[in-house]
C-alpha cells in the first residue's frame, strides 16, 4: 500500500510502501503517545529521512492495489 505525508511547514509530499496497514496505524499511534520528535521513515525511492513529528500535516493510505508500471504511461 502507498503512503503520502505531508508536512504543515514544507511542500513536499513524503510517499512510503507499507505491507501491514495494522501495524503501521499502531506505530503513527505511538509516535504521539510517546511524544516522539522525529520519525524515521524510507521512502519509495530507498531514501532516508527524518519526519519532524510536530510538523505532520496528514498520512493518507491509498488501499487500491496497483501493478508497477514500467516506461511511459
């Protein structure tokens, strides 16, 4: 499943695969719970990044299954 955040303080646009809808939930939960600061996320391009907590705009997860799609559309 794809995941997009966004951020309240930058216009860019976080997208991540997840495999456990469940599990996933329960960790965003958590980062709230535990007043984390950063949340350390992989994006779709294999890149790294830290995610200022505070600044989370809003997680959408998109459910549709998609085929990967190679070359031009």
């Amino acid at each position: 499943m794809r995941v997009r955040i966004t951020m309240s303080r930058s216009p860019r646009e976080v997208e991540i695969d997840i495999e456990d809808l469940a599990g996933f939930k329960v960790e965003v939960s958590k980062l709230y719970a535990d007043e984390k600061e950063i949340w350390w996320v992989t994006d779709i391009k294999g890149k790294e990044l830290g995610l200022p907590v505070e600044n989370i705009g809003h997680i959408e997860i998109d459910t549709t299954e998609r085929e990967r799609q190679v070359g031009f559309a």
